[in-house]
DNA sequence: TTAAATTAACCGTCCAGACGGTACAGTTAG
DNA sequence: CTAACTGTACCGTCTGGACGGTTAATTTAA
C-alpha cells in the first residue's frame, strides 16, 4: 500500500473513530504514521485530501462495478451487488468516512458524488427497466448506505440480505 | 417563537448554508439574533447545543407520526407519512442538519436516534407485517432520508412520490 | 406600600489552546 | 541527483468557553 493509501486509510480512520470534527492534520499524519510534512506533500491542504478521499472511494466504487460487469450480468445487478458488497462491514468505513467528510465541509465535495450518481443514472436509464422498477431499486440502496453510515438498528446484516433478496426478485421479474 | 427554538433553528441553518465544520457558537449567535453570552445562557456548551438540535428534531419526528396516528390509520402509514412530510422540503433542513451535526461530532448523540429507531421497530413489529415487507419498507423510508441529506441527484421530488405509492401499495397488500 | 433582595435572561470581552499552514534544513532510498 | 519524505520551529487565526457585567421582572421584608 502506497503512503498516499496509508494517509486515505488513516484519515477515514480518523473520522469514524473521532468523528469528522476531529479530522485534523495532525491526527491524520499520527495516525498514517507520517509526519506532518509529509502528509503536506502529498496533500498540499486539507480540502485536497478531503478531495482526495472522495475521490478515491469513488473510484473504488466505479471500479467495483465494473469488475462485477465482467462476469456477463446486467448493469442493474451489477450495481446491486456493489452496493451490496460495499455495504458490508467494514469496507463501508472508506465510503462512509468520505460522505460524512464532504457533507461536514459542505464545499464542492458532493458535486464529486452527484457527478457519478449522474453516470449511474444514464446506465439505469440504458437498462429498460421501468420507471417505477428503477426509482425503488435505487432507492432501496440508497436506504442500505444509510442504514450503513448511521447504524441505527444492530441487526442490519441481516436485513440487507433480506433486502437484496427482495431486489433481485425485483430485477428477475422486470428482465424475464 | 421562543429564543431556545431561535437558537436551535439557527444552528441548523448554519449546518445547512456553511456546513457542521463551520458550526461554531458566533456563527449561531449571529444568525440568531443572539449574543454568545445568550446562546450560553440556554445551552452551556456546544455539545448541549447539538444534543439540544437532536432531541429537538427527533421530538419532532414523533409528534410527526402520532399527529398521522389521530385519524385512525395504521402505524406503519403513519410512518410513511411522516417520513415523506419530513424529507420533503424544506422540513427536512432540522432533521438532516441534526443528523449531520451528530455524525460529525461522533459523540453519543446518535444514541438518542438509536434509541428512538428502537422505539420505531418495536411499534412496526406489532404490526402483523412479514418480515419481508418491513425490512424493505423501512429501508426504503431510509433510502428517502437519504436522497434528502446528499440531493445526489435533482429530480428527487417526483421520484419521491413514486416511491411513497409503491410503498403504500405494498402495505395494501399486505393488510387486506 | 415600598424599598431591598433575588433571580432569569442576556450581553460583550477576554484568553488559552488548537489548528491550518509555512519554511526550511536535514535524511534516506533508488 | 532526485523524489519522497522527516522534524522542528513558528505564525496568524479561529474557537470554546469562562467570566463579569446589565437589565427587567418578581419576590420578599419592613
């Protein structure tokens, strides 16, 4: 793992163990097992590493999905089965860290996300689902990502299968 | 509208409009109307504030959904209702600010959302609903709350609504 | 009845510490 | 030689919060 990760890692470390107000520069090179100095080098300020770290999951997400698209099946399930899979403890720390990191800072962080929400669309929208179809299955991972972030209910494992059985249902219906 | 109310939806504003790292006591003073002596005066700390911000909302919520529960509907409806009343705008400014403010700031003040989503659970259990339907409609409640807090995306308004019928035809299936 | 005491509600200033960021002189590995 | 750091020292600003007023209403005491 490169030392630019580390710092990635470590700074989502830091804001679900201390919570996004405690994301400091120091605290994330501590943590990182960096100096200051280096941190700064490979991120010349704090909105760039905020930028960074939204970045990144962003990527791991995209790419995510296209792994998944290799094996031959509908984009549609493909996101669900990312969706699924990142939701999952604890690869959901990354994710989790870097939306509550862009909404805590409120600057252009979330256009970042709202950009590849944009490209979701146009894929779901290529895919012939119904409108209807379409609007809950989105919605239901979007439900699935907040019952991840906040963690509301202990029992969420468990439900999120129940949840993506019922999706897939949903898909198989619609497809066949 | 009394000045504790004032203060409270002030915070949120600023949450909303500079974002939680930008939440600072002058910044709520000033839009208050308040002095920083006066915010003091009704909540001795900052943490009270934002402790104070939750129990608000989530006060809120509550009175929200047994408000439905007077003309005689079922609980699960009355929950839907609520949560499309709430994540519709601009209602839904407390109830995100709040969430957002309790994330970032990673104390206990989520335990009083769990506390309250506790509550919740109990009163759709004794609903007669099967598993299925509840998991899916509550995680699609989540899922509403969701697109509310990030807006990734801009049509959320119509979309809303399809989702809000779905929900409620699935509850007529079940119930008759 | 009225003066004095108390209290609630709020104001405005001040300060210690935290934080983002700079500067710069070394160090290590390839 | 260069890229990738380390480490230290430092600066200016921001921020939480303590603190000492102030004002007006209310209560108490004579």
């Amino acid at each position: 793992m490169s030392k630019r990760e580390q710092i990635l890692n470590a700074a989502s470390q830091v804001i679900a163990t201390k919570g996004a107000n405690q994301l400091t520069l120091d605290a994330v090179a501590a943590e990182a097992g960096v100096s200051k100095g280096g941190l700064l080098y490979h991120f010349p300020n704090k909105d760039e590493l905020i930028k960074g770290l939204n970045i990144h999951v962003i990527t791991c997400f995209r790419n995510m999905i296209e792994a998944e698209l290799e094996s031959g099946i509908p984009y549609s399930q493909a996101y669900l089965q990312a969706t699924i899979k990142t939701s999952a403890d604890p690869d959901f720390l990354l994710v989790n860290s870097s939306l509550i990191a862009a909404v805590s800072n409120n600057s252009d962080f979330l256009n970042l996300w709202a950009e590849e929400y944009e490209r979701f669309h146009q894929a779901w929208e290529q895919e012939g689902l119904s409108k209807e179809k379409s609007v809950v299955l989105r919605t239901l991972c979007d439900g699935l990502w907040f019952s991840s972030m906040f963690q509301l209910y202990p029992v969420a494992n468990v439900d999120q299968q129940i949840v993506f059985d019922y999706m897939m249902k949903l898909l198989r219906e619609e497809l066949s």
